[in-house]
C-alpha cells in the first residue's frame, strides 16, 4: 500500500486537499496526472491528489473506509454498484451541467430522480472487421451470418465473439426483444426474446473457432484467420498491423431492432462533501478536460462536444446510441453465473435454445432464493457465554499449582508463535465460523442461527446429484483427492527409486529437472495446461491428431474435464513425494536389499517387504499434507476447467468461492460451505494420524 494511500485510509484530507482515488493506468494515467498538474496550478487554494489504487481492490477499500469517514473525497469507478453505494450512503447525488453530456450516460448513474455521479467515459462492444477481407462491415444479422458461412473455412473464421459470455451475449439478447429483466421489471431470462436469441447465438457460434477466449479472439484477428469479432474500446490498442474499421453491431434482422449492448460508465464519484471536490469533478467533465482524457488518455468520453475525428472511435459513439446501460439493480449480479453456464452447454451444443432459457431461469432462482429467516440470537450468546467460563475453569484446574515461575523462559520462546497463529490462524477462523452464522443481504448481516449449514447438508434448494449438492460436490472432492494423491506417491515413489539407482547417468541432472514443475507457481502451470487442452488449438489435440484421433473436447464432459484437472495437479504434485521419498531412501541401507536378494526375493518383493516398510514413516505424513493440499486445491479447478462441464468438477473450496462472489454475494454461506470444509479434513487427519501412528512391523 502507497503512503498516500495509508494517509488517505487513516485521516480526513487537509483544509483545501481533495483526495481523489483511481484505477486507471497507462495513458487513461497520463490523462490524468497532466489533468491534476493543470488544475492545481490553476487553483493555488485546492490541492487535487490522485492516489492510485489497483481495480481489483478498489472497491473493497472503499465500501470499508467511507463508511468510518476516511478514504477518498472522490473516487472513480463503474457505474454498476451505484445501487449498493446509495443504500449505504457511501456516495453523494451531484447536479450535473444542464448539457454536453450524453443522455445515455447520465441515465447509467440516475436512480430514484437523482443523478450519484459524474460520467467521464464509456465502454461497449462494437464490431471489429478486417478491411482485407470484409471491406464493408454487415449492417444486418442476415448478413452478418452470411459473411460469417462464406469465409468459413478448415483455419479460417468469418466472425468470433466470446460465445459463452452473458455480457458479450447481451447484443443479441435486446436485439431480439430480451434481456434480463422484463417490462414490468422482474427477471426473465426464458422469455421468447431470450429463446430467439440463443438460437441466434448457436448458429453463429457453430460458424466460429472452438472455445473463444479474450486472448485467443486478439491472435486470430491479428493473424488475420478472423475477419471479424465484437470487442471494446480496449481492443484498439491490441490489434497489431492489420487494416481495420469499426462499426456499430448490426441490426436483427427478425426484429429490426438494434442489436444493443451493455454500455459501463465511468465515473466520478462523490464520498465526502467539499466545495473543491464538487469544483474539480465539474471541471474533469467540462469541454477542456475531456478534450485531454480523450486525446491523451484515449477515453470515449461522455462529452458530446468533444469532437472525434478517429472514424474507429466514430463508431463506440454511434454504438452509445443504442446501448443499454448496464443495470444497477442488485438482481442484475446474480444472472451472471445461470447466463453463462446455459450459454457455455448452448454453444457445445449440449442444449436446445428452450432448454438453454429455462435453465438459466431454473439456476437463477437457485442463487437468488430469499434469505432464511432469522433467529433469535441471546440463546446462542448464552452458550458462548457458559462456554467461556467452561473453558476458563479447565485452564485454571490445569495451572493450579504448576510451577509457571519455572516455565517463564519457555513461555517467552513460545510467545511469539502463539501469538502469530492466534492472529493469522486462530481469530481467522472463530470470525469466518462466527460469519456462517449469519446471512448477508443488501449490505446487512441478519443472524440465521444453522441456517446456512441446515441448507447446504440437506440439499434443500437442488437434488443431491445436482453439482450444487454439497453431498455431490463432495464425493467429486474425495475422488479428486484419491486420485491425486495415488497417482503422487506412485509417480513420485517410481521417479525416487529410478534416480537412486547408480547406472542411472545425470542423475542430479535429472532431478533437478524433475522439481521444476513443483518450483513452477501453481496458477501459471494451471493456464499453461488449459491452453494445451483446448480443443482446437491445443497441444494434447495436435499430438492425437498426429496418430489419427479426433479432437477432444476437453472441458464438455465430466470425464474428460476431470482428467484433464487431474493430470495438471498430477504434475504439479509428483516432485514432492519425489523429493520426499529421495531422502527417505537416504537412510535406508543397501545392505538390506542386496541380503534380501541374496536369500531370492525378486525385486518386487525386495521393494515390497524392505523397502516401503522403511519407507512409511517418511511417505505417510507426506501423503496426509499432501492430500489436505489437494483436496483444497483451488487454483487448479478454478484455471484448467472452471467446474466445466456444468459445475460438475468443482470442488468443495471452489464452490464455496462461487457461492461467495459468483452467486449473490452469499457469505454466510459460504462460510459454512468452509467450515463443513475444516470439518471434513479435521476428521480425515485424525483418522490418519491414527493410522499413521501405528507402528510398522
């Protein structure tokens, strides 16, 4: 953390200082800093000082120092969480100049008759077209699919898009007479509107490269194998050497209707009242200001009067037209995750269009389920009350005439362990216990008692077999685990017992080679090995198709995506009982083995009635670490398949991550989620310690 950040964190600003908090980085950055620069000379009295605060944090830090009067006096952010922030008062209504400014944008942060900030730039999708090959962009989804069939080809794609996303999918959703929510302003994703668009979205998606990502759409179309894609604003400074245009997304053909994507609205946000920071916001948003952000900074700003001449950029402001703001509603987070699973089994082909609609509405309904009811908590304050004096009781019986003087020197060695694991392991844990007790809601925590853990361990909003099944999701966990772990200490025991071996040349060669993959961060093998199992483009394919297989599609079936999480932690893992067993076999004598042989075991029996027995004080403990390690691996299930196909691989700690940030925002839940979690690997170290105890005969 910055010291202007800390500064900001801990105190209010200086009579005249307006600290004002950011994400933006590279020439959005530039913009900015020359921006301040300008207006603090301008304005000898006011001291404008930006902070720099990473995306991924910013919104945390703010929704935590606001409401105890720190932080920021103002802050940019997207417009989308302007519903939370008014409920909670973290942000101010602000009056806006009475023109220049795009209507559309203005209604993005409009909520009940008041305007809560002030729009600075905006991001849509809009369609990207390699002049080379489609010199005038379709102006219909009929021609749009037609282009689309005639530069289909074996490496060779008329149009891509991220098929499987609910956000780049939304175009299609309004073009057709959907969305997410209805006339009447309740959730529908099955309406006939939402049908016709998947059925759009399926025919369109069969005529584009397997598995689209952000990543693999920016390659294809600088390559030029893709002659056209739907992207944003940040596209532009991706595209290598390739002559292009951009246009607004054509019209749907069915309907006549524009095709209308999400537009995201950046904007100034007020946290504290001053005069000097409602002065300078009125500033950024003025003609001169906007005029730097966007010639600098490469902002669509939400200014009209800011003449853009880019003819590219022409088309994101004739596309602002027809956007539709993002919702603000707290409903709208919850559509993410139903969306996209019935899109990601819609594009595989797994589902009809009807299908498709009704299971998103069907998980939705699931994630969106009211809160339980709540309960009365002084029973609970009772218990943890006689608890404590229990507890306090039992420690006074244990020191009552102990010789503590004596133990003085001990007690300041341990001190500071106990300390740390109180603080990093122990108060973590009783806060994270103490949170599933409790449902939060629309930024309130309600307490619910059992609720949460009632819910979760008799299933009662899915069926067992459902992948959203704690009981489910916890047998896929102990055969991730079994399999994982076997396929560990058999590859990592062979590798040992092979490199210890004296006619094996480079030995020290080739174990430090083998520990790489153990060396190696987790995250960046977990994505090396997505993209090897990608279906069109991937290595493992290539090599099949080398010996006349078909391509597989890794992440469609649970088979197969199990597999393919299983054989990446089995990388990542088999050097540590590698290693492991190596110094085991340090100790063991030769002499044991080579007598072994001289009475006439064979080498399995040498291996299997000296060797292991040895080996299993070692190997044991390694093998309980190991499998509490893989049982909550979450980087793997989370980067190679994501819980493809459907959830079905997901793992108890992923599907408590889903449930706290994918799905509503469900803590409390998800804190049960990982409690059950402890509660689990609690009973498994038992049982092996127990096991592991006994002593080998």
């Amino acid at each position: 953390m910055s010291l202007a950040l800390l500064l900001g964190l801990l105190g209010q600003a200086q009579a005249g200082e307006v600290t004002l908090w950011h994400a933006w980085r590279g020439d959005e950055r530039l913009a900015l800093d020359t921006l301040v620069e300008q207006y603090n000379a301008a304005h000898p009295g006011t001291t404008i000082r930006p902070v720099f605060v990473p995306y991924e944090a910013l919104s945390s830090k703010i929704e935590a120092a606001v409401p105890r009067g720190n932080g920021p006096d103002l802050f940019v952010y997207a417009h989308e969480k302007v519903a939370d922030w008014t409920d909670e008062k973290f942000i101010l209504p602000v009056e806006l100049p009475a023109d220049g400014l795009h209507p559309v944008t203005v209604d993005a942060l409009r909520l009940r008759e008041q305007v809560w900030g002030w729009p600075l730039a905006y991001k849509s999708l809009a369609l990207y077209y390699n002049r080379a090959l489609v010199p005038t962009p379709p102006a219909t989804t009929d021609a749009l699919l037609a282009t689309a069939e005639a530069l289909h080809g074996p490496d060779r794609w008329g149009f891509a898009w991220e098929a499987s996303s609910a956000y780049a999918n939304a175009p299609w959703m309004h073009g057709f007479g959907g969305g997410v929510f209805d006339t009447d302003g309740a959730v529908r994703l099955d309406s006939p509107g939402n049908v016709a668009a998947f059925r759009f979205v399926q025919t369109l998606a069969a005529l584009g490269p397997a598995e689209p990502s952000g990543a693999l759409l920016t390659q294809l179309f600088n390559e030029g194998s893709v002659a056209m894609i739907a992207n944003g604003p940040s596209f532009l400074g991706e595209v290598g050497a390739v002559d292009f245009g951009v246009a607004p997304l054509p019209t749907v053909s069915a309907t006549g209707r524009a095709a209308a994507p999400y537009i995201t609205v950046d904007a100034l946000f007020l946290a504290r009242e001053g005069a000097e920071a409602r002065a300078f916001a009125d500033w950024m948003v003025a003609d001169e200001a906007a005029e730097v952000r966007h010639r600098v900074g490469k902002q669509m700003v939400a200014n009209t009067r800011v003449e853009v001449t880019d003819p590219r950029l022409v088309a994101f402001r004739q596309q602002l037209d027809t956007a539709v703001p993002m919702p603000t509603r707290p409903e709208m987070a919850q559509t993410w995750e139903p969306l996209a699973r019935a899109m990601r089994r819609l594009v595989r082909g797994a589902i009809t269009p009807e299908e498709a609609a009704s299971e998103a509405a069907f998980q939705y309904t699931i994630v969106s389920r009211p809160s339980p009811p709540a309960a009365d908590p002084r029973p609970w304050v009772v218990a943890a009350g006689l608890g404590l004096v229990a507890a306090a009781v039992w420690l006074a019986r244990e020191v009552r005439g102990a010789p503590i003087a004596r133990w003085r020197f001990a007690f300041a060695w341990v001190a500071p362990a106990f300390s740390a694991m109180t603080l990093l392991v122990v108060l973590p844990f009783v806060v994270g216990a103490a949170v599933s007790l409790f449902e939060y809601d629309q930024q309130a925590w309600t307490f619910v008692g059992l609720a949460n853990f009632l819910d979760i361990l008799l299933a009662r909003d899915f069926p067992l077999t459902s992948p959203l099944s704690f009981w489910s999701t916890l047998a896929v966990t102990i055969a991730w685990t079994v399999a994982n772990v076997v396929l560990h200490v058999g590859i990592g025991v062979a590798l040992a017992m092979l490199l210890r071996e004296p006619w094996v040349r480079l030995r020290g060669v080739f174990r430090a080679l083998l520990i790489l993959p153990w060396a190696v961060p987790s995250y960046i093998t977990a994505l090396i090995w997505k993209g090897m199992f990608h279906r069109q483009f991937g290595a493992i394919n290539g090599l099949l198709a080398l010996v006349g297989v078909e391509p597989v599609s890794w992440f469609a079936h649970w088979s197969t995506a199990f597999a393919a999480n299983v054989t990446t932690n089995t990388w990542l893992g088999f050097p540590f009982m590698m290693v492991v067993t190596l110094g085991a076999l340090q100790a063991i004598p030769r002499d044991l083995e080579e007598a072994a042989e001289v009475d006439g075991a064979s080498g399995w029996q040498r291996f299997h009635l000296v060797t292991l027995p040895l080996l299993k004080p070692a190997l044991l403990p390694a093998v309980i670490l190991g499998s509490v390690w893989t049982f909550n691996m979450f980087n793997v299930i989370y980067l190679v398949s994501g819980g493809e196909p459907d959830g079905g691989t997901d793992i108890l700690i992923s599907q408590a991550y889903r449930w706290a940030f994918t799905r509503g925002h469900r803590y409390g839940y998800a804190a049960a989620y990982a409690v059950l979690i402890f509660g689990v690997l609690v009973l498994y170290g038992r049982v092996a310690n127990r096991f592991a105890s006994r002593k080998v005969v």
